[in-house]
C-alpha cells in the first residue's frame, strides 16, 4: 500500500489577485477555525515590509491566545512579526480587541468632542445602554471603527496606517446582517451625518478593496452554511473573497488502495508481510483493527471529496490549510500562513 502524497489539493483560481484588498474579512461556522485563519492570514499579509491590523470583535480575547500576549487593550498594539520575503524583510503585526462602549466613546470625542463629558456618560452607564439596548448600534460601532483603521489618513495625527486590516470577524450565521447593519441604517436615516457615514462604510464594505473568505471543513453542515453565507452575501452585494478549507487531513493512501479499502479489499497477508516488515507483530487483531481503519478513512475520504465538489460549485477561489499533527501553537500559525502564502492568498 503506497502512501498518497495528493495533502493540498489544486487551488480553484490560483490567478485570484489580492492586490487591490485592503479588508479581509474573515468569517465561518463555529467549530471551524476561523479565528486562526485570521491571524495566519494577517501573518502571511505582513510580508515584504507591510503592515497589518488584526481586529477582533466577539470579546473573546482570542487574538491574545493565540499569540500568547497579555489581554489585549482598546490600542493598536504591535504582536508579531510577519512572514519574510525572499529578500529577508519582513513587516508587523498589529492587533486590537474592539469592544462597542470603548468605540463609542471614540466616536463621542472624535466627532462631537465630548472628551470628559462622554467618560461622564460611561460612568453613569449611558454607553452600556446605549449599545445594549439600541439594535444595531453594537455592530455599527464594531464595523465603523474597522472603517476608520481602513480609511486612516496623513490627517489622523500620529495614528498607525496599515496596508491591510484582517477582521475576525462574526460567524457565518450573522456576517451579512454584520457587515449590512450600516446599509440598514442608511435607510433609516435618510439625510445627514449618520445617513453620510453609514453611506462610506457601505460604500467600503462593497467595493474591490474589501473580500470577505469563509472558512469551513470538508464536512456538510459547515460546507452547506459556507454555500449559504456566500449566497447571502451575493444577495446584497457584498463581495465574497475565498474560500478556506481548514484542518485538511493528508490522504494516508493511494487511489488504488483508497478503492480496495472502501470495499474491504485490501489483501490481509500483504498487511501482515508489511508489519513483519517493520518489525511488528502481525496478530489477527491487529490486521483486522488496520482494516476496519483503512475502510474508515476510505468513507471519510469520499466523504470529503464530496463536500470539496459542493465548495467548488461555488464558484470562487479556494485555498487548502493543513490539520496540524501538534496543534496549532505560535509556530503552527506560521506554517499555516506560509501555506497561504504558498498558495496566493497572503501575496
């Protein structure tokens, strides 16, 4: 039985140029790893001497995990180094943990220059009701604080400017109503300041510089929810980036003998002779137990393959992450964003 060697299947669309993007949004079931395809991506985008904001917004503290850094703050603050290019540059990782009330009182002082008087409105609880108790106000400030890391300028004084922003961003159940919640403000108010930003951040979210990549498994309720939250988004026309199958295990056989294995026809004495080989004892048990697996990931296999035709049906450029043997460790998000970077998508 020969070993398969086919562990990264073909990328749909290895032409897909990422160029132009300056918002990742990257979204998924959960369960699927979504988070660490984040920061891997924000990894492989700091190559070459760029610089990259990773943003989270579920108030887990997942990016500081991940890294293993302390409890992120309300600040830009700088976690890693990315990915060096052939030339040996590399550029910088940079993270920040949004929360809504910090981001309001952000918005008081920047545009309303409340200063003291908007920290006043936080102790008495004014922030937390407001983005509490107001529908939408929440994910209008998570997504306008994303727009601004965007959209920063020379005129921002001393604020950081990225050459890419990586959101980790809700799950794929709640991206579109996420990312939509300022077209639905928009209709709401019809004129002035509100009804103009909420126009901006749309006009960002739907334009060339945004792409939004699902992250899945090849197993049918995340690949089914993955086609789902890409017809949604199509729906109200924002712009569906890649797909990413994640935790890919690597096919352990041959076509030849993944075929004998489905129908139970892998030769038990070739097995035996092959154990006695590698000097272990070929017991009945144990044959038949590396059978009864064989078959297993034969199923499992099919299974995959078949969940892999249904991610390519979609239409859009897929990309192929590895399920690492150890875990994924500070180290094994570099080698996840090298393999992004191998494939096209952090180039």
């Amino acid at each position: 039985m020969s070993p398969s060697t086919d562990s990264h299947p073909t990328v749909a669309d290895p032409t897909a140029d990422w160029a132009g993007v300056q918002l990742h949004v990257v979204t998924g079931k959960g369960g699927t790893g979504k988070s660490t395809v984040a920061a891997a991506l924000a990894l492989a985008l700091a190559s070459s001497g760029r610089t990259v904001l990773l943003c989270e917004v579920e108030g887990r503290q997942g990016i500081a995990r991940m890294f293993d850094v302390d409890p992120l703050p309300y600040a830009e603050t700088k976690i890693a180094r990315g990915l060096a290019d052939d030339r040996g540059h590399a550029g910088s990782v940079y993270a920040l943990h949004i929360d809504a009330e910090s981001a309001l009182l952000e918005y008081l002082a920047m545009y309303y220059r409340l200063g003291r008087a908007g920290k006043t409105l936080d102790k008495f609880g004014v922030t937390e009701f407001a983005t509490t108790i107001a529908p939408g106000v929440r994910d209008v400030l998570l997504t306008g604080k994303v727009f601004e890391a965007v959209e920063r300028n020379s005129r921002n004084k001393g604020a950081m400017t990225y050459d890419a922003v990586v959101l980790d961003a809700p799950p794929t159940g709640r991206i579109a109503q996420f990312l939509n919640v300022n077209g639905e403000l928009a209709g709401l108010a019809k004129v002035g300041p509100i009804r103009s930003q909420a126009d901006r951040v749309m006009t960002l979210f739907r334009s060339p510089r945004t792409a939004i990549h699902l992250v899945t498994l090849l197993e049918e309720m995340p690949v089914q929810e993955t086609v789902d939250g890409i017809a949604e988004l199509r729906s109200i026309d924002l712009p569906v980036g890649a797909v990413i199958t994640n935790l890919v295990r690597p096919h352990e056989l041959d076509e030849e003998a993944l075929a004998a294995a489905a129908e139970r026809g892998l030769d038990a004495e070739d097995l035996a002779a092959d154990l006695d080989r590698a000097g272990l004892e070929a017991t009945d048990t144990l044959v038949s137990a590396l059978l009864d697996q064989a078959a297993d990931h034969a199923t499992r296999v099919e299974l995959e393959n078949r969940q892999r035709e249904v991610v390519a049906e979609a239409g859009v450029p897929t990309y192929t992450l590895p399920q690492l043997p150890g875990g994924v460790d500070l180290g094994g998000l570099y080698e996840l964003a090298a393999t992004l970077k191998e494939q096209g998508l952090g180039r």
